[in-house]
C-alpha cells in the first residue's frame, strides 16, 4: 500500500481509526473523515504523522447530503486522487419496531446508507479517470442475520450488501473493485454509552458463552481485512461480503451448548450405525 492515496470515514474512533492506522502503517496517506463537534480527530492525526505518513482531517456530518459529497471532493483535491475508499461511518440504533418514529428512521438511514452512497459517487468519478480503484464497505452481521429492536439499524447493513453487489459489477470491468465487510461483535468506545454497567470483564464473560470462537473480535482484525480487501492481493475478490464474526453467524440459535457433544440421536432407526 506504499504510496496509496485513502479515505477512510467515520475515522476518529472505533474499528475507523484503526483502518486508518492501519494503511497508515501499510504505508499509504490518508484522508480521515470526523463528525464535527462529537468526535475529536487528533489523536490519529497525530499518530499516522509519526508514522510518517501524510495525513488529512475533514470533519463532515452525514446527515447533511451535501457534506458527504463535500468530504469526497476535499478529499480527492487533498491527495490528487483516492485510490482507496473504506465507507465505515454509520450509527447504531436500537428500538421496538412500533416506536421507530419516521426523523430516526431518516437520520439512521441518510447517515448509513445515503451518505455513503453520494460519497462513493463522487470518488468512483476519480477512480474512473484514473482506471483502477478500490472500495471497502462496512455493514454488518445485522445485515445477515436478526435480532430484536434493530429492524430500521438491520435494514441499512443489508442495504449496503446488497448495494455492494451491484455497484461491484458495474465497475469492476473498469477496474475499480468493491467489496464489504460484515464483522459480528467488536467491542468500541461506544459500548460504554450504550450499555449500561458495560464493563470490559463482563464483556469477555459473554464474549466467552456465545461466541464459538469465545471471544470478541479485536478492531484490528477488521483493519487488517479492509486494507487486504483494498490491496493488490485480493485482486480477484469483487463484489463479496466478508463475515468476520467468530462463528457467530454460523451456529444454529436452536443449539443449546456448542461446547458440549449433544444428547440427542437424530438418525436413530434409519441411519447406519445409530
């Protein structure tokens, strides 16, 4: 990734920041996107400097359409091109179904969904003129699979699969390859806002119990997937979602303990040797 020009949204916390310090470390410059007044960017514009890298900072709120393509344009003006895009900005919102109230379900929609699609817009542009890009979107296990009170939250994560295959397509006879990633449980800054008594012991403990791989995924391990998604090596990966969920998708809800050999005999009477 030496020399690559990346914009990275949603950048100044979370699995953002260590995508972006991550193809800092890759050896790329990098564009990292913030909300103004609610994220502070300088910490990770500090450390991709001492990496050596050069490094943009450009705040911008998705809840206003035209800030979303004004980030994309800055961002190409500030590096001449982008030949990396990781759309990872997004909220996460919980509610019943029936007190969904039509300004959450704008907001959590436009912040998710729409602004990462303008934004997009405007940088394929640039990949375009320069024939060779690439694109990595975050949705999420939601996307793949339910759970209670994230119907509205859901529905963008698999608007973003399901655009992601479309958009892959399109482009990728021009060059510009797109891709997604799905990770299950990362634990981020926003946990302790959002659940109450979270504390990181705890966390482990459940982390433990319903997670076959009995933790929680590292920030990390995402980066380190985006930027391979984003590399020459995943050259012929287009238009794929990533599950990186320690098994979470994978495992039946009907089964009680993964860990233990079950007590039933399914194929008793018709099945060989049972």
């Amino acid at each position: 990734m030496i020399g690559k020009k990346v914009l990275v949204t949603g950048a100044a916390t979370g699995i953002g920041r260590e995508v972006a310090l991550e193809f800092a470390r890759r050896g790329a410059d990098v564009v990292v996107h913030y909300v103004p007044g609610v994220e502070d960017p300088g910490t990770v514009r500090q450390e991709i400097r001492a990496l050596g890298r050069r490094v943009e900072v450009i705040g911008a709120d998705f809840s206003d359409p035209l800030a979303s393509t004004s980030l994309a344009e800055r961002a190409v003006a500030a590096f001449g091109g982008i030949d990396c895009l990781v759309n990872n900005a997004g909220i996460t919102f919980n509610r019943p179904f029936l007190e969904v109230t039509a300004e959450q379900f704008d907001r959590l929609w436009h912040v998710n969904f729409r602004a990462q699609f303008l934004l997009t817009q405007v940088v394929v542009r640039d990949m375009l003129r320069r024939g060779s890009g690439a694109i990595c979107n975050l949705s999420s296990i939601h996307g793949l699979a339910g759970a209670p009170e994230h119907s509205a939250y859901a529905a963008t994560k698999g608007a973003i699969i399901a655009y992601t295959r479309s958009l892959a397509v399109e482009l990728a006879h021009q060059g510009i390859r797109v891709n997604a990633i799905a990770p299950g449980w990362v634990t981020v800054e926003n946990y302790s806002k959002a659940i109450p008594g979270f504390n990181e012991e705890d966390a482990r403990k459940a982390a433990a119990e319903k997670i076959p791989l009995g933790r929680s995924g590292e920030k990390s391990e995402i980066a380190k997937l985006a930027v391979f998604l984003c590399s020459d090596d995943a050259g012929y990966i287009v238009g794929q979602t990533i599950v990186a969920d320690g098994g979470t998708t994978s495992m039946m809800s009907l089964i009680s303990d993964f860990r233990a050999r079950s007590g039933a005999c399914f194929g008793t009477g018709y099945m060989p040797g049972v």
